[in-house]
C-alpha cells in the first residue's frame, strides 16, 4: 500500500518538492509500505 510523504519544507521553497517554488519540479513522494521504499 503507498501513502504520500508529507512535505517536510513548510515554506514550500525546495526545488524538488516546493509548491511555493516557481521553477521548481514539485514532486510528491511516496511509501510503499510493503516494498519498504520510496518512489514518486
């Protein structure tokens, strides 16, 4: 089962992840709980 991994950058300035971030990727990621890994 996956579950997205919340933001940990509140002002939502990162590159990868950002929202805030014009021209940034804003990728969400994930958890595959039974894989035990993360993917996007």
């Amino acid at each position: 089962m996956k579950k997205e991994i919340q933001n940990p950058f509140p002002d939502g300035g990162c590159f990868f992840c950002g929202n805030n971030n014009e021209i940034g990727l804003k990728l969400k990621f994930y958890w595959d709980e039974d894989r035990k890994q993360v993917f996007r």
